[in-house]
C-alpha cells in the first residue's frame, strides 16, 4: 500500500484495528462520546459527528501512545450494569 503526501511516498504502513466501547450521552446542545478503555473523549453537535470526532481521536491517541498490540488487547471492556438506589 502507498500513501502519498507532501512529502512523497510511504510504502509498507500498516494499519490496524482497535475495538473498544463506547458510549455516548447528550450534554446541553453537544454530544459527547468517550472510549471507555482508553478515557478518550469527543463530541460533535450529532450523533454521527461525536462517533467520527471520536474515532479521530482515538486514533490519534493510538498512534502518539505507540501501545503494543498485546497490550492493547489486555485492556478489559468495563462493567456495564444497572444500579437500583431506593432513596426518600
């Protein structure tokens, strides 16, 4: 694969692909999407534009970190769960 820039062209990138949760809550006119293993936060005024900010992100901070892939792989998905709190 080539990608061309500026600069010229760079063979042999590879690309790989990072799963991880997500969730996303509406904040006043904004909504904010955050990747829970990795405390990563964006938001976009859609849907739609908070996930792709988010995942923009995410990317980013993947490739500054320069995590392993066996690393990456360790982290645990969170607890998801409801808690029931009776209160007067």
């Amino acid at each position: 694969m080539h990608v061309i820039d500026n600069e010229g062209i760079f063979d042999n990138i590879e690309y790989m692909t990072y799963i991880c949760t997500m969730i996303i809550t509406q904040e006043d006119k904004f909504y904010v999407a955050e990747a829970l293993e990795l405390g990563v936060v964006s938001q976009g005024t859609t849907i739609e534009q908070a996930k792709n900010n988010l995942s923009e992100a995410v990317a980013l901070y993947l490739e500054d970190v320069k995590m392993s892939p066996k690393k990456l792989q360790q982290q645990k998905a969170p607890l998801v769960s409801v808690l029931k709190v009776e209160y007067a």
